[in-house]
C-alpha cells in the first residue's frame, strides 16, 4: 500500500469555540502525540498544529490513521468519548488535497482573519518542533521549504500580507468601535503570550487609552509593556484592575476559566465592562454575560471591520492562489521524480560496479598517470549513458508513466539482479 500525506483538521470552518478549546493541543501534548505517532505507527513525516483556530495533525503512512489520532487526542485532553467528535473533523486522504491544505493554511487564506501573519509563524515552529523530534523526512523537509519561499514570494509579490488584519489588529478595531465615545478608556491586557504580546503591539493605535498589563510571568509583562509606555502590575492585582478597567481582555492558557460569574459578582460596574476573551481554552466564563452590563466577546464573534488592509486583502486573493499553484505544482514535479529516484540510483550503482571491474581487470600494470587518464574517460561514457534513460525517467514522470519506465529500465539493466549480486 502506497504511503501518502494525509490531515486531520479541527478549526473554526467546521467547530465552535468550545469544541476547538476540549482539543486544543499545548506543547508537551503535541510532543507526546508525535512521540506516540513515530513509536505506535513508525511515522517518519508528522507535524501537528494547534492553535485558537484550529488543531491539525499532518502526517504520511499507508494508511487513514484519523480514527486512531482523534482517540490519542482524546487521551491527551481527557476525553474518553473522544471519537464523538469525529464529524467535527475533516479528514482528508488524498494526498494533493491534504498538500494544497497545509499550503492555504500556511499562508494564512484559512484564516479567520484573512492574511493572518501569526499562523506563518506557528507552522515553522509546527515544523521545528517535528524536526527536533526526527519527524521530518526528505518529504516534509521539501514542503515546508517551499512553503516558506512561497510565503515569501506572496509578501513580494502581492499586496495580501499589506496592513494589519490579524485577530490581534480585529481586537484593537473592536476596542476602539467600542469606546469611541469614552474619554481616555480604560484597558486591561491579561496575559502577554503570543496573541497577547500581539495584541499589546497594536494598542500604540489606541493613541488615547490608558492601558495596563498583566502576566503571570512579571518579567515578560514588564519586558513587553515598558517599552510601548504601558502600565505592569502584578497578576495578583488583576481583580481591583478589572474592575477599574472599561475593556478587558484575557490571552491566557488556563486549564479552568480564570475570570468566573462569582468574580465578576463582586465587581462593581456603574455602566456596562467589556470582556474579550482571546484564549483557547477560554479564560472567561460565558455566563458572565448574564451579570448587567457585562458584555462578552470571544475569538468567535470578533469580527474586523471592512477596513482598506482587509479589502487589499481579499483583492490580492487571486494573485496569492496563482502563486499558491504555481508551487504546488513545483512540489509535484519534486515529488513525482522523487518516485524514479531509487532506479537512478541503482542504475549508477550497476554502472559504476561494471566500471570498476573493467578497470580492476585491465588496468594491473598501468602506471599512475594512465590510471587517472581512463579513469576520467570511463566516468564521462559512464554519465553520458545513464543521461538517457535518466531523462527518459524524468520525461515519464511527468505523463505519469513512471512506473512502466522503471520496470522497463530495471529489466533492460538487470538491476535487480545487480542489486541481489552486490548484497
């Protein structure tokens, strides 16, 4: 049975938030996952992506393991009926489809927010990850470096990575659509990590608000919101900052909601707070939004406004899938001729056995210089014969008729004969 690269993919296209939180995949659990796939399933090619949007694990094997990782998920975030959430997930088998996934993900036109630059950033550290692991082969290490020079040639070539239309920007247009009308809001960013960081580097567009940051870890708050003029307080501060603050909003990775119906009670809120929660699994209870005044948005119902960056987006869409297809055929090519690779390999190796032996017999008492002389002569007829049927293979490639030519080459040659002899 061949081997071919397959996904299983979880994101916001097909599940809710609270569906896309119970799967989310943090570091050590996307470890142990690929761990499990090399050990369980001698997988050579895995990288698993897990972000707020989405939870993906790519991999190549002979067979639909979509079952299997969907129970190891399971296991990971404690959900025994885990394969209940199997229609949530789209599977996708066929290997030209689950390539040209990963590609459109990558460059961010499966993004919530279209162009989204952060999930460039999470797949190379998806594919690091699997490389440290030795879950990258010659095939993952070939798609993702032309994923990347892709990537670079849509920010060159199109306007689609122009402006800031990410989820983090969606969330400052939100602030300020919501606050348009309060002299000197009141902000509280809990949580500096990646969405956070980003978030907090984007409220310099909130030229007028007063704004404080909270982290677990101080020193990254201090480290993040020194520079940009923001107030950092102490996380155990967060409760009298809450209730001070006209916006709130939470990127924090929580086993439980940090800010709860009970907390919120015991604030008190004149008018109305505003709580944004960017986390996955969600930091803020939904039912806070039962409390007056509160008001509740999550990564779901944040939504940018029609602004000129996320125009020149969807405008450069056409130019960016151009692009998109002009390498994945490339990659195709690759891939095809990566099929006729061990033939040509075991085309020279019989070559240059015959070479050898030609050499070993009639060359005993030749002397140095004559050696080097048909030595160099042997191995130029040596390359000009295999050029031939080396082409031959390529050009069979690409008509599809590979396998046909390799046979006829493998009998024309007797390599199999030749490779049973050497062993």
């Amino acid at each position: 049975m061949q081997i071919k690269f397959r996904v299983v993919s979880l994101s916001h296209r097909s599940a809710p938030v609270h569906i896309r939180e119970l799967i989310s995949l943090d570091d050590l659990a996307i470890e142990r996952l690929l761990l499990k796939l090399k050990e369980f399933f001698s997988v050579t090619d895995a990288l698993i992506l897990s972000t707020c949007n989405r939870t993906e694990v790519y991999y190549s094997h002979e067979s639909d393991l979509s079952v299997e990782l969907i129970k190891l998920i399971g296991i990971e975030r404690g959900l025994p009926d885990a394969i209940g959430y199997l229609d949530y997930f789209q599977v996708l088998n066929n290997e030209q489809e689950a390539v040209t996934h990963l590609f459109r993900v990558s460059m961010g036109l499966e993004a919530q927010v279209v162009g989204d630059i952060q999930i460039s950033n999470q797949v190379k550290r998806a594919y690091q990850t699997a490389a440290d692991l030795d879950l990258a082969g010659p095939f993952l290490h070939r798609l993702m470096h032309t994923i990347f020079f892709t990537n670079k040639r849509v920010v060159q070539e199109t306007a689609f990575r122009d402006g800031a239309a990410s989820l983090s920007y969606a969330t400052i247009e939100l602030i300020e659509s919501l606050t348009q009308n309060i002299f000197q809001p009141r902000i509280l960013l809990i949580g500096v990590g990646e969405i956070g960081e980003d978030v907090a580097r984007n409220m310099v567009h909130l030229p007028t608000a007063q704004i404080k940051i909270a982290n677990r870890t101080l020193s990254k708050a201090e480290e993040i919101g020194g520079p940009l003029g923001f107030e950092v307080i102490p996380f155990e501060a967060c409760l009298s900052a809450i209730e001070e603050a006209d916006v709130v909003v939470c990127s924090i990775r929580m086993p439980e909601p940090f800010i709860t119906k009970a907390m919120m009670e015991s604030v008190n809120i004149p008018s109305y707070k505003v709580l944004i929660d960017l986390s996955v699994p969600r930091s803020m209870e939904t039912i806070v939004e039962e409390l007056p005044g509160v008001v509740l948005y999550n990564v779901d119902n944040i939504r940018s406004k029609a602004s000129a960056a996320l125009q020149n987006r969807l405008e450069a869409i056409p130019s960016v899938e151009a692009i998109l297809k002009e390498s994945i055929e490339e990659f195709g090519t690759w891939q095809k001729e990566m099929v006729v690779s061990p033939t040509i390999q075991k085309l020279k190796q019989a070559l240059e056995q015959i070479r050898q032996e030609e050499l070993g017999r009639y060359l005993k008492n030749a002397d140095e210089k004559e050696f080097v002389l048909i030595d160099k002569i042997t191995k130029s007829m040596m390359q000009k014969i295999l050029k031939v049927p080396v082409v031959q293979l390529r050009a069979a490639c690409q008509r599809d008729q590979a396998s046909e030519m390799i046979e006829l080459i493998t009998d024309l040659f007797d390599l199999e004969k030749s490779k049973t002899e050497k062993d």
